[in-house]
C-alpha cells in the first residue's frame, strides 16, 4: 500500500485528497478557501466526518502546513513520510507536454514559460507545488496538465486560421482545457463497457461554472471547444464562449476599453451572469427561469443552444458517435440541461429516458436502451486520476 495525494491549488484555494494506492481508497479530502482574505475556511472530512476551521490563512504554505497537521492530528498518517507521492494539477503544459510528467527544474522551467497562455492558473499550480515540495521533500511529485490530453488533436483541429507565423512565433493554437476530466469520463466509460478505450469515439461534456466539451475518437481527444485560453467555447458561467472577434474592436473604440477591461468583461462579467443579470450560477438560474424571469429562460436556452451546437458539430466531424457523457456541477446535477441539450440532438439518433434523467450525480445510462447515440451520467474524477498519475511516477521511479 502506498499514500499518494492530489493537490489542486487555485489562487486562493487548495483542494486536496489522500488516497491508499493501488485500491483507490480515499482516506480523506478537504478543502482551504480564501486563502490571502480573512477568515480563511479550512475543511476536512475523515471516515465521513467532516470538520471546518474559520481563521485567517495569509498564503499557500501556511495552507499546506496545516493540512499537514490536520493528516497526523486525524490519524490519516503517523509521519509525513508516509506521503510517498503527490499529484499537482498543472492547468497549461503548452506544446511541451502530451502526458503527466515528473516533477524535475526542467518541467517547472518549462511550466513557467506557459504562464502567459493562463495567467491565472498557472501562478496558482507554481505556489501550490512549491509548497508541497518544501512540506514534503521525500516525495514524488508528478505536474498532471490539462491540455495534455488535446496534445492529440489533429493540426486543422488545432491551427486557428489567422496568420501562421503567430502560431510558430507565439504558439497562438487551439489547447484547450479539463483534459484530465475528458480523459477520466473516457477510460470509465471504456471501463464500463467493458470495451477497449481505443474503440471509444464519444462527446464528452464537461459543465460546470466553466465548461468544455471534447470529441473522442479513438480513445483520443480529436476537438475540444476551448481554445488557446478556457474563455472560447461554449457559454460558461461569468465567461463569454465563443463570441464575434470584431465585437472587442468595436468595444475598444466606442469606448475606449483598455485591454485589462476587455478581458473582465469577458471573462468575469459575462456568460451566464451577464445575459441573466441574476447571477452565474447555473441554479440560481433555474430558480428565476421558474418562476418566469425572461432573461433567467433566455439565459437557459443560450446554454443549451451553445452546448447543441458543439455536441452536433463534433459528431459531424467524427462521423459519428457511440455515446454522449454530461459530467461537471450542472452535467451531473441539471437534469433539465440535460433534457433541453438532448431534445435539441435527436436528429442525431440521442434520445432521454425523462424517469433515468430525473437523477443527480449517479453514474447512469439516461437514454432508453435502442437510442442510437447513447447518454450517459458519469461523475468526473479528476483527483484520482491525479492520484494514478502520481503513482505511476513512483512505481517508475
């Protein structure tokens, strides 16, 4: 038996989990919020017992160290050593990676590089890592990337089409984003079916206040809706999606925009927020659309419109699909998502079960069972496959 964790470090956020290895037991999970603001939440849960400590976090270290002493205090672990292995989500391993790696100056050198292509995240996976490398030095650490699942596509899915010399220049593609979750619904449905994942060509979605959704064919991500940061796409909670390019230029000179203001507004001000004016939660959305609010059900079928589109477009471009999965906060719990999406594909054989869809978070087949393209319900798991990748490491080492 080893003891592996998973580490997912936001800016100010650190969500974690302990796992047995190679069973995939979960020993315990947490998270720290508000890290840097007062009155910082840390929580653990051991055994189903959750506890929560209100005090003031002042950065990542002091996070780490107290999610330390929270394992021992607990009895996760008698000694710190017994932390053979950590899995960091790295969010943008740019073109320099196609799979996990192990932790070494070079891949943090190049890890560093790719800052610019997500300024908010990668900063974030930095701290984290480096936290944990000082908390625990006899470990292994493993960088887990995103985009390393899309580092398959095809060169026409990826290449934009604007001037070539700024993709060989600048590396300005098509990356895209929650690759370790589209690869996650993508073996587990392998798994389920008892079938080879290379024979696997399906339409993840992965939804949730951001969203992305991945054409698999082959067991390979073949497309992906996010681009060359996690704003393209479909309608996301406060980001925009895919929108005209021209829109921002005319922005710009109405009304003189910087390109900080732009990018707020965008990222932070639009999507679902911004349509509904209510808020960027898709269920405080639902909430408004029932009780009659016209922007709350314009909001609802912008969403579902937008996810349409992209789910029929990829099929077109595989030339098919077995199966579509929802996965993410509003795929696994927004049945009525679901039915909306579903209803608006039945040209392309995808048909619900209203009684199997009227489910939250379970893993399930939603469509009755002679629909040509199948549905499924398949919660992510992103940390365990944090976890595996970080083991691996190990047992390589």
């Amino acid at each position: 038996m080893s003891i592996v964790m998973s580490v997912n470090a936001g800016s100010s956020s650190l969500k974690f989990q302990v796992f047995s290895m190679p069973e995939e037991k979960v020993l315990a999970k947490g998270l720290v919020e508000r890290i840097g603001l007062p009155d910082s939440i840390f929580s653990i849960t051991v055994d189903g017992k959750k506890t929560e400590t209100v005090c003031d976090i002042p950065n990542h270290k002091v996070a780490v160290d107290m999610l330390i002493k929270a394992l021992i205090d607990k009895g996760v672990v008698k000694d710190l050593n017994e932390i053979e292995a950590v899995g960091h989500r790295m969010v943008h391993g740019g073109e320099y990676y196609s799979d996990s790696v192990k932790a070494s100056p070079e891949a943090e050198a190049n890890f560093e590089k790719c800052i610019p292509l997500a300024p908010l995240h990668n900063p974030a996976g930095l701290v984290g890592y480096r936290s944990f490398r000082e908390a625990l030095p006899r470990a292994s650490h493993t960088f887990v990337f995103d985009t390393a699942f899309h580092q398959t596509m095809p060169e026409e899915n990826y290449i934009y089409p604007i001037p070539y010399e700024y993709y060989e220049k600048d590396h300005i593609r098509r990356y895209g984003m929650h690759g370790t979750s589209h690869k996650y619904l993508t073996e587990r449905l392998a798994e389920i079916l008892d079938k080879p994942v290379e024979d696997m060509n399906i339409i993840t979605c992965h939804l949730g206040n951001g969203g992305s959704i991945t054409a698999v064919k082959n067991g390979k991500s073949f497309k992906t809706s996010m681009g060359f940061t996690p704003l393209s796409g479909v309608m996301m909670g406060t980001r925009s999606g895919d929108i005209d390019p021209a829109i921002l230029i005319y922005l710009q000179k109405q009304y003189g925009y910087t390109a900080q203001e732009l990018d707020d507004i965008l990222n932070k001000k639009s999507g679902m927020l911004g349509v509904s004016g209510i808020s960027s939660d898709s269920r405080d959305i639902e909430n408004a659309a029932e009780e009659g609010n016209e922007r709350a059900i314009l909001t609802q079928k912008i969403y579902a419109d937008r996810i349409i589109e992209t789910v029929a477009g990829y099929y077109g471009l595989m030339g098919g699909a077995d199966a579509i999965v929802f996965a993410g906060g509003i795929g696994e719990n927004a049945a009525h998502i679901r039915q909306m999406v579903c209803d608006g594909l039945e040209a392309i054989g995808v048909k619900l079960d209203p009684e199997k869809n009227n489910i939250r978070g379970k893993e399930m087949l939603l469509s009755p069972e002679d629909a040509k393209t199948k549905v499924w319900l398949i919660p992510t798991n992103e940390e365990v496959m944090l976890a595996r990748d970080a083991y691996k490491d190990l047992l390589n080492a």
